[in-house]
C-alpha cells in the first residue's frame, strides 16, 4: 500500500509540473469517456436499471392467447379478470389496467396526458407503498361506481410545487373534477421504464376517461367488453411452464361457462418487456441493437481518444528517456517503472473520467428534455449516477489507461541505457517516426480511419435527416392550420358533439381567408393512430391487410392537397349521423394491394372488427392519392377513408386551408380563427392549435431521425477533432525533434519552401493511408446502417466523397501549423543549441 501511495504522489507530482500536458490529456480523455458514459446511461435508464418494483423476477403478464392462431392475442373483460384474480393458485397477486388519454383542466388551458386506469391492487401487486396518501379502495374500483378520485405521480407533484397539503384537494380531469387521494413513489413508472403516466385513476371511472378510438367505448362489466392488460405476481416456486398448465386448466373451465365470450382462448404468462405495454407479449429485444450501435460509436471515440493519449504519452515520454535510464540505471526494476507510468495514466483517466460524468448528465438531460416537449407523458429519469454507471466510467478510465498507458510504458521503460544518460533533455531523434509504419505513425493513421469512418456515419445521418425534412408526405403543408379540441372533456355526448363541430365548421369556413375547412379522427405523423384489417368482401382465404384508418368530413382531401384519382370525396350529405349507405374512400396503395389494374370503384370491402367497432362491409367510391404517416420504418402505407357520418369520435381535428399572405396577416388570421373557436363554444377545450408545419416539426418521427443524426454528428466531430490534434501532436513533435537535421538541411541550402512541403507531403501520406482504410470500414458501417436510414444508400457517393475531403482538408491545417514551424527554423540558431 505505502508503494502505490509512494507512485500516486509521485504522479501527481509530475502532472502537477505540466499542467499544460494534463489539462489537454484530461480534455482528450472525458471527451471520449463522456461520449460512453452518456450512452452507457441511457441504456442504462432503458434496459438495465432495476424498475422500482419489489422482487421483479415475480412479475409477468398474463396474456390471453387464441389457441387456433398462436400469434393472435387479446385483452381481458373486467369480469374475467375479477374470475381468474378469485378462482387461482397461480398468483400470489393479480392486477389489471388501461392507459387512456385524458385532458387536464389547469386555468383556462387543457392539455393531454396519459392515465392508468386500474384496480384496486396496482400498487400492492408491484409491492411499492405509496409515497402519500392511500391506494384505491375495492368500491372504486367496482365497475360503473364513478367515485372520482385519482392518484398522481411523484413526479407530477414535484413539478406542480409539491404542496405537502395536496392530499384532499382538486383536479379537473375530462371536464370532472376529481379528489387527489396519494402520491405514488418517488421513481415509480410501473413495468416501464424511464416513462410514467402522470395519472392513476380507479377502474371504476373506466367509463367516463376511457377514450373512443376503438369504436363506442362499453361498460367496463360487460363479458365481451376485452379492455384489460393483466400483471401478476407468481406465488413462491411458481415457474412460467406450471403457470401456463394451470392457466390453461382455468381458460377451459371459463370457456365452458362462457362459450360465447371465451371460445378458442386460454391464458399464459410472459415476462414483461420495459418499453412496451400491450396486450401481447414483446421484448425488448429490438433495442439492443440501437444500443450495441450507439455503445460501438460511442466506443470508436473511447478508442481514438486512447489512441491520441498514446501518442501523447510517448511523445512526453521521449523527454523523460533520461530519467528513466538514471532510475534504471540505480536499479529501479522495469516493472516499477512500468507501474509507475500506468499509474500517472491511471490518474489521467481518473481526472477525465470526472469530467465525463459532467458531460453525460448535461447531454442526457438535454435530450430526456427534447423527448418530453413530444410525448404527453411523464418521463422520470435522474441525470445523476448511480453504482452502474459509476463502476462504467470506472471500467472505461481502466479500459482507456491499458490502451493509451500499457504499450507507451513498455517501450519507455526499456531504452538503451547508454543512450539515454548520454542524451540531453530535449534531444532525440525522430528516425522511428520517419518511417510510414512506425508506431506512433500507426496510431495517427487508425485514428483517421476511425474518425472517418463516424463523420461518414454521421453524414449518412444528416442526410437522411435532410431527405426526411424535405420529404413530400403527400399533403400540403403550406398555409395550413390544424386545430385539435374534444368534445367529451366538456362533457357533451355524441349528439351534442356533432352538432358543435358542425356549427364550429361552418364558423370557421366563414372567416375571410379560410379557403377551405374540414375535419379528421387522426392526423398525419401525429401520436394517435388508427388501424383496420381490409379485404375484398367474401374472400376467405386471403389474410386481411393492414390499412391506416381515417374518419374524415367533407372537402378533407382539398383542404390537404391530396389528389382524387377516382370517384369522388364524402359529401355533406354523408357527415350526417346515422347515413344510410356505408361507403368507403380507400388511397392508390389499397387499390393497387386489393384490386390490381382493375377499377375498385363500386368493389365491396371488408373490414375487420377493432374494438368495440363491429366488422362491416362497405362500397368504395374514390381512390385517392398516398400519403407518408411516419419516416421510420414503412413509409407508405395503405388508407382506409370513413366518413364522419358513419363513425364518430369525439377528439377532433380540424384542417384549414388559409390564403398565402405575409406572416404579419397570417398571424392576424390565426388570432381571429382561435377567437372564432372561444366564441362558438369556450367550454369547447382546445388541445392544440398550430400550423401544419409546426405539426410536422414536432413529430416524433422526425425527432428520431433529427436526434440520430445530431448524435452521430457530435460522435463524428469529435472524433475528427481527436484525430486531427493527434495529427497536430506528431507533426509539432516530430518537428521539435528534426530541428537540428532541418537546420542543417537549411544550412546547405535548402529553402524554406522545400522544409514546408517536406513535413506537409509527410502528412499527407499518413492522412491517405488513414483515408483509404476509413473508407473500407465506412462501407462496411454503411451496409449495417442502410436499413436505419431513410431514402439514403449505405454507400452515398456524397457523404463517400465529401467526407474524405474534409478530413484531409482538416488534417493538412493541422499539419501546416508545425511545418509553417520547420519552414521558419534559423540554421544559425538549431545548430548552436545542439
């Protein structure tokens, strides 16, 4: 211990007497431990860290399964969950919920958010006590007993002032008012992680939250109402194989005495997966490659960054070849004097892996914060480390110190002897270096390539944002507003619904610079979406297809700019409740998928049952154009039109066409318009209110494509920052090394010029070798990417071509600065001080 003591104060020590070497090795050092450390966190928060549950191993999700289709499944009615929760030996607790968007009344002001509708025993079955308050009691949570009360997160307390008196008081949820009962637990985000619903309300308000996205939204007690997403607890030595058998004993006896409601079911147990909450069982499988890729860049940096160190360490190193051969020379054993520089390096990463922490709490923070201005959740997450993370950055300050520390300390650590006394402090030779393989030059070069290889990945990033931004969705952008209210927040039924958003309609077609007006259930890229299995009507044998589904008013496809092929758009008379016909207006994608090179005009379709929404058939009388509804993954997909008049949905939203004008009129325009909405209805909420544009700017999907490519940038310049100055360090070394043989070379006559280009030629070739191997490695990248990016080969000859000009511009500044040096030597002056 009093010899580690002994090269740790020594260390210091010698850090202490160049600070200028320590401060620009600390930099180098918690930029590449800052950019892993930031990564490893937000793996950290998504897959690794322990959820706020007590003995997780316990928890699973129950799943009810079809069991002619072994894909297929569904959710739980409330009576068979109360049935399975009372006649079972499988779960020593068995809880049940559903996540519904509400709105939240504060002041004038409503604004979305998700809430967990849930029973009685949500908090006991994750065996987390609340923070405040009480749970929900069993006639809360009894079907139909509309007793108001809600549980908040402690995050949402937190953020609302944390009023230690809020226990007791009043919240304004879907136009209700609603008592606040407990504070869940600091941390809780039930099975998911980092993400939180702000809101827990009894099942027993299932009725009056629960939302109408799926058809006409039925009592939470009927059989067939299958609304419910099941967690339980296995009792002690329960395994999945006994839960299934006798789960599957359970499904028969159920199904015996409900045939209609529970044909062809039985029930199983899956483990739950961290990121998603679904009637069926999923993994999180899916991210783990986003994340290995994430770590792999992030550790390319770690690597460079070690890289640079080395050549730094054996650049310092080379001025103290004189005091090492003195301590050897005295009998100092090379492993002392190996320890001793793996300790100095040690202390180096130590200092930079500090730093890194900075770094990653304030990157992480800042993009936890860019997600949360998108998804109206409550995202729980602490910038702050914890023991993983901590004995992460551990591992990469060793991890960095064997890389840059151990081979440096080998070769410094056994000089010739005789030499190195006879040498004077300052002098050496830069022959090694001279050679294009020498070690040092080996470095510089796999740093290049390295640093290529990131800033082309993050070029093909950039230009898949780019491509994405100016990606044509097949709608109009320009000059359109989107309005988003709903009706039942205020309370109004369907009838009284509908008679306010017609009467708002018309109102707002009448304001001067309206051209057109009209009205939708979803919006393009937007949080909510709609889905229906399509097929000719009477084929049997085919699988349904899937089709985004869109319940629209009249004029919705000229107030979009989306192009009628054939037929016709839905007229006034269709918006009416209760329209006779049921018709159907599907996009070129459907017509093509179900009736290729035939007319699908007057073709009868099927669509299959969602929800409580029924399956019917309805006659197709237009074919439109596409559109995009997302960037990541399948870009175009089949639409499926309803006219409002056959489906209605409370959450609205409302398209306007305005005119071109100055942004000063457009403003003006917008003003009257939201006047228009405040005075038509102002118990009417308004959700949203924004222009297309905006719209389309705050979507997730391209928050996903933006973030990509701004962490790949970052990742990318760093890199080439890295390995520019490490191309810096070995030219301004090599030339504070050949000074004497420059000097000379200029004594004889050489001109300045020819000493420039000397050193410049020599950067040249390191930069090319280093060039020509990042662009193999990017090609390879490139192919593993390609699926990540949108309308972006993997092999783009822009970025192909660009970025390696880029860098080698870069690295012959960096290189000019140290052979600007060379050109300026005075022979006089090198040869008298040598």
């Amino acid at each position: 211990m009093s010899v580690l003591l002994r090269d740790l104060r020594y260390g210091v020590r010698m850090l202490a007497k160049q600070p200028g070497f320590t401060a620009a090795a600390a930099l180098v050092l918690a930029l590449g431990i800052g950019a892993n450390t930031a990564m490893f966190s937000l793996v950290n928060a998504f897959l690794l860290k322990p959820l706020l549950i007590q003995n997780p191993s316990e928890l699973v999700g129950a799943f009810s399964r079809d069991t002619k289709k072994a894909d297929s499944y569904r959710a739980f009615s409330y009576p068979n969950y109360s049935d399975l929760r009372e006649k079972n030996s499988t779960f020593a607790s068995l809880m049940s919920h559903n996540l519904a968007m509400v709105g939240i009344t504060e002041g004038e002001a409503t604004r979305r958010t998700f809430a967990d509708i849930v029973s009685s025993n949500y908090f006991t079955t994750f065996g987390v006590a609340l923070f405040r308050g009480r749970t929900f009691t069993p006639e809360e949570e009894r079907p139909g007993s509309g007793i108001p009360v809600a549980i908040i997160s402690y995050s949402r307390w937190k953020k609302s002032g944390a009023d230690p008196d809020v226990i007791g008081k009043t919240l304004h949820v879907n136009g209700r008012i609603f008592t606040i009962v407990g504070i869940a637990a600091e941390g809780f985000t039930g099975t998911t992680a980092l993400i939180s619903s702000e809101l827990y309300l009894p099942l027993g308000m299932y009725e009056s939250v629960i939302n109408d996205f799926e058809g006409t939204p039925r009592p939470l007690a009927a059989r067939d109402n299958r609304a419910l997403m099941l967690v339980g607890r296995l009792r002690p030595g329960m395994t999945q194989q006994k839960a299934d058998a006798e789960l599957a004993v359970v499904a028969a006896q159920m199904e015996k005495a409900y045939p209609g409601e529970n044909k062809d079911q039985t029930f199983v147990v899956r483990p739950l997966s961290r990121l998603s909450i679904s009637t069926s069982p999923s993994s999180d499988a899916e991210l783990v490659l986003p994340s290995m890729l994430l770590l792999s860049m992030a550790g390319i940096v770690l690597l460079i960054a070690s890289l640079n160190l080395a050549n730094m360490m054996l650049a310092r190193g080379a001025a103290r070849r004189k005091e090492i051969a003195i301590r050897l020379a005295l009998g100092g054993g090379r492993g002392r004097i190996v320890r001793q520089l793996l300790t100095e390096g040690m202390l180096l990463a130590i200092i930079g892996g500090a730093a890194s922490l900075v770094i990653a709490s304030w990157s992480t923070r800042a993009l936890v914060k860019s997600l949360s201005l998108l998804v109206p959740l409550d995202i729980v997450y602490s910038a702050g480390p914890d023991l993983r993370i901590l004995a992460a950055v551990l591992g990469f300050c060793v991890l960095s110190t064997v890389v840059f520390g151990l081979a440096p300390a080998a070769k410094l650590s056994k000089p010739d002897l005789v030499s190195g006394l006879k040498e004077t402090t300052g002098m050496g030779t830069a022959g090694g270096s001279r050679r294009l393989f020498a070690g040092r030059n080996i470095l510089v070069m796999t740093q290049v390539a390295l640093s290529l290889t990131l800033l082309t990945a993050a070029g093909l990033f950039l230009r898949s944002a780019q491509r994405a931004a100016q990606v044509s969705p097949g709608f109009r952008l320009e000059n359109g507003v989107l309005i988003e209210v709903d009706a039942s927040l205020a309370g109004y039924n369907e009838a009284r619904g509908r008679s306010t958003y017609q009467r708002l309609l018309d109102r707002l077609r009448a304001v001067a610079g309206v051209e057109s007006a009209s009205l939708a259930a979803t919006v393009p890229f937007g949080m909510i979406s709609l889905g229906r299995g399509i097929q000719k009507a009477g084929e049997t044998t085919e699988k349904p297809i899937h089709a985004r589904l869109n319940i629209i008013g009249e004029d919705y496809f000229r107030t979009l700019g989306i192009p009628v092929l054939r037929g016709r758009e839905f007229g006034p008379q269709e918006m009416q409740a209760g329209s006779a016909k049921q018709i159907a207006i599907i996009d070129q994608t459907a017509a093509q998928r179900l009736w290729p090179n035939q007319n699908p005009l007057g073709q009868r379709l099927h669509m299959s049952p969602e929800g409580t929404d029924p399956a019917r058939e309805v006659e197709i009388v237009g074919v439109v154009g596409g559109i995009h509804e997302n960037i990541v993954g399948q870009a175009v997909e089949p639409h499926l039109y309803l006219p409002f008049g056959q489906r209605y949905l409370s959450d609205l939203n409302f398209h306007l066409k305005i005119a071109a004008m100055g942004s000063d009129a457009e403003a003006r325009l917008l003003d009257t318009v939201r006047r228009e909405v405040r005075a038509e209805d102002n118990k009417l909420p308004v959700l949203n209110f924004k222009t297309m544009k905006q719209h389309m700017e705050a979507s997730m999907d391209l928050w996903i494509v933006r973030t990509g490519a701004t962490m790949f940038t970052i990742f990318g310049a760093v890199a080439m920052f890295l390995a520019v100055i490490g191309l810096y360090g070995l030219k301004a070394y090599t030339v504070s090394q050949r000074t004497r043989e420059i000097g000379i070379r200029m004594a004889l006559g050489a001109a300045a010029g020819e000493n420039l280009r000397m050193i410049l030629k020599e950067g040249l070739v390191l930069t090319l070798v280093g060039v020509a191997a990042g662009i193999a490695l990017s090609l390879g990248l490139g192919k593993l990417l390609a699926g990540m990016l949108y309308e972006v080969s993997g092999a783009d000859p822009v970025i192909f071509s660009v970025t390696p000009l880029l860098l080698i511009a870069v690295s012959m500044v960096a290189c000019y600065l140290p052979a600007r040096r060379a050109a300026r030597v005075d022979p006089m002056v090198a040869l008298r001080d040598e």
